[in-house]
C-alpha cells in the first residue's frame, strides 16, 4: 500500500501530458528500494542504477556491508527485477577517486577532518548522476534520502525530513535550485519503521537488511588503514603537546586524530585529555581539557546558499556543525563572497576544521559551507 503522505512535488510541473522519466539511485539498501517502489507505483517510467564508486580492496574487503560491493548491486538488481523495471550499473569510479578519495586523504593528511558523505552528494549523486540522467532522456533522479523539496513561488525549498531521527539534509546542503527541481525524495514523510514494512510487504530481498553506519569505503571504522593502503606510506610520528608548548608524549601520526577525540591517545594524565587541535606543519597535535574544546564563534569557508542569492546582511537562524548534532541558534555574519562567520548563543563542542555548518531556518535548509582552522 502507497501511504497518503507521499507526494510528488518536485516533478509535477515537467510532466505535463507526458510520463515522466525517473533514474532512481539503488545502493542495494532498503530505503532507496522503497524509494524506487513508491515512484514506480506513481506512474513515472522508471529505471535503477547503482553507481559503482571503488574498488572493495581500497576499504580492505572482497564483498561485504558496504555501498558498491558485489552484495549490494545484486541486492538493488533483485529490487529493480521485481518491480520489473530497467537496472544498470555505472562506473564513477574515477570521478569518485578524485572529487572524493583524493579529497579524504589530502585532509586527513593536512589536519582536517573530512565528511566525503556531502563530496559524494554533490559531485556523484547531483552531479554525474544528472549528466547520465540526462543521457538517458530522464526528467528526475530519486534517491532514498530522509528529506524534502518543496516549490515556494518560484523557489524550491530543501527541507528536513518529518522524521527528524532519520533526517540527512546535513549532507544535502549543496543542492542547487536546478538540482532540487529535478530530484525527488520519496522517503521525507516517512518514519524509518513505515519504510521496513513496505519492503517487507513488497518481498524486497534487502528488507531486513542492516544500515550502514560507516563511510562507504571505510566500512571498519579505520582511516588511517585506507589512506595508507591509497598512499603506500605511514604517517610521520610526531609529538603531543600542551597549549604552553610543552611536550605530552609522541603521536603515530596526525592522520589518526580529530578534534574532540580522546581515544587511542596513549597519554598518562592526572585528568582526561582531549584532541584541540592539529597542526600540519609543525606535526603536533595539541592536547588539553574538555573545557578547552568549547567555542563561541566559527569561520565558514565556500558556503553555498540553497536559494542562489547570498545574504547581504547579518541575520539569526540556527545552524548545526555535525550530522548528528541538533541545530544551535547563532547569528550568522557574512564576511565575503562565500564566506561567514557564525557567533553562537552558547558555546559549542569540539568545532572541527572540514566538517560542515549548515544552516537552518525552522526545517527550511538556508546553506552550508565548511568549517575552516581558526588562526
């Protein structure tokens, strides 16, 4: 049964008196199978793809839990060949090297803190999936995403999913309006529980299949182990120091650190001592207290605003620096072009250096940009 609160908004205005044409993004994953059934109980002419975007010995396995393995694309094809409909594979491989692996090491490897899930929406998913979307004479892409699109005028609005648990549009800040036009998010009405049940009812082989709680490539948790296996190097020892310069203890490398952590440091201390900082060109990683890790104000490099049009003046709204963190009220400062500061009403945790800031106004997304190392 298709739920009453599922609505296609987005497509509404191309499809006129012809049948739309949808690609619809398979990860092989529960959610994007519910997404292809729904739009293909919809009417549109739907066809499914998964993009294959590495080579498994990259994340250190032959097959397994992970987006693009051998189980994954059988997975989606089962999907698509029960709901009847046209399955294809593309290799993104190389795209995905150099917009999002490549990307990954390089920070890492400079003290900052990536998040490739966003590199991969807005290079992969809206960007080379379109190009082949329109190859293929499709009018949209669907993806299993947790959120929503909404015409307003002639705006379109992203918006978070009414699942606020399952909401990703952290990850989508960087949709532009074309891209919102064309894309649909079948899921952003849904609860996560609805969506299970519908691709059990359906028979969907992947029903009970596990989420992915890892970055695709790094199904294990380990970074450090992929960017050697993409180096062919180790990192450079270095050493753990106090905010007054002194000498803590010896790093295995600053790869293997990120702001906020206190696992793994190996440091005897008569208090718990936290990752505050990370500084590429001397190879030291500052240590100090949980209390050091609060701050009020942020910088934001290349933010890209949802509506097309930068703010020219200052303005509150509330913005979130983590996937997982609840959006914090602040007032945003334009600085340049695509540039911001952000000064939030209380202190905030562990602000990493790569991670996003992503900007909220009530569910509506205003834009994002990444957070850069303050001087």
């Amino acid at each position: 049964m298709i739920p009453l609160c599922f609505r296609i908004a987005s497509t509404a205005r191309i499809a006129g008196s012809k049948r739309v044409k949808a690609l619809i993004a398979m990860s092989g994953g529960v959610d994007s199978s519910v997404a292809a059934f729904l739009v293909k109980a919809q009417g549109y002419d739907s066809i499914g793809c998964t993009m294959k975007l590495y080579d498994n010995a990259l994340a250190g396995v032959s097959r397994g839990h992970t987006c693009c393995s051998l189980d994954d694309v059988e997975d989606a094809r089962s999907v698509a060949c029960r709901l009847g409909i046209p399955y294809y594979v593309f290799n993104f491989k190389a795209d995905f090297e150099e917009k999002v692996i490549r990307k990954f090491v390089r920070s890492y490897e400079a003290g900052i803190t990536p998040n490739p899930c966003i590199d991969c929406n807005r290079y992969l998913k809206f960007d080379r999936l379109y190009e082949r979307a329109r190859i293929l004479g499709c009018d949209c892409i669907v993806t299993g995403h947790y959120a929503r699109i909404e015409r307003d005028g002639e705006r379109y609005l992203l918006r978070k999913a009414l699942d606020d648990s399952k909401d990703q549009s952290y990850v989508l800040y960087s949709m532009t309006q074309s891209q919102l036009a064309h894309t649909l998010f079948p899921l952003g009405t849904l609860k996560k529980a609805d969506v299970r049940r519908m691709a059990e009812e359906q028979g969907f082989v992947n029903a009970d299949k596990p989420d992915s709680q890892d970055i695709c490539f790094v199904p294990d948790g380990d970074y450090a182990a992929v960017i050697r296996r993409y180096t062919g190097k180790d990192a450079e020892a270095g050493d753990f120091v106090s905010a007054d310069g002194t000498v803590l203890g010896r790093h295995k490398g600053i790869i293997h650190y990120t702001v906020g952590q206190r696992r793994g440091l190996g440091i005897c201390a008569p208090e718990p001592l936290y990752v505050c900082g990370i500084s590429p060109g001397s190879n030291t990683v500052l240590l100090g207290r949980n209390a050091d890790l609060y701050r009020k104000d942020v910088d934001v490099a290349n933010v890209h605003w949802i509506s097309g049009t930068a703010p020219q003046a200052d303005f509150r709204c509330a913005a979130k620096l983590r996937y997982r963190q609840s959006e914090q009220p602040a007032a945003v400062i334009p600085t340049g072009a695509d540039t911001v500061h952000i000064v939030f009403d209380e202190p905030q945790r562990a602000v990493t250096p790569g991670q996003a800031a992503v900007f909220y106004d009530g569910d509506t997304v205003l834009g994002g940009g990444v957070i850069v190392r303050k001087p």
